[in-house]
C-alpha cells in the first residue's frame, strides 16, 4: 500500500515538489472497516502505524504478463560504477 504524504512533512523546498504518495509499504493487518495497519520503515518512527482507508492507495497490479520490473545493473566505466540511460 502507498500513504498519502499530505500530512508528513518533506526535506523538498515547496510541497509542489513533494511526492504525493510514498511507500509501497505492507499492511500488518486490518484493524476495523476503515483501518489499516501499516508497516513503516525506521526513517518514518515518528508516525502514527493506523491508517484510515482514504489515506491509502494499493499498489498497482502489473497488467503484462510474465514481466518482472527489475533495476538495471551498471556498468563499470573508467572505473566508476554507472547507469546507462536508453
């Protein structure tokens, strides 16, 4: 699941710029009809774990079949690791 970051504050100069959602993150368990229990990371201990279901977004189920989205690997170039962009 992804969280709305409206409410978290951000280290970017404007809100313009902040993302609107972060994560995806697990959900621990349902806590009520409404309610969610998230699983956050360490950088985020300040947060409150429940979620209310319109703070919430699912993550998007992948429509190709067979296709795993992997990062590409670099290369070594001049002796420095780096991405080549297509």
């Amino acid at each position: 699941m992804f969280i709305l970051a409206r409410f978290i504050k951000s280290t970017r100069p404007t809100k313009k710029l902040s993302e609107k959602y972060l994560g995806p993150f697990k959900v621990i368990r349902k806590l009520d009809t409404h309610l969610y229990l998230i699983k956050l990371p360490n950088y985020l201990h300040a947060i409150y774990l429940v979620f209310h279901i319109l703070q919430i977004e699912p993550v998007p189920l992948n429509n190709i079949p067979n296709y795993i989205n992997s990062s590409p690997s670099p290369i070594k170039i001049n002796g420095n690791l780096e991405f080549e962009i297509v």
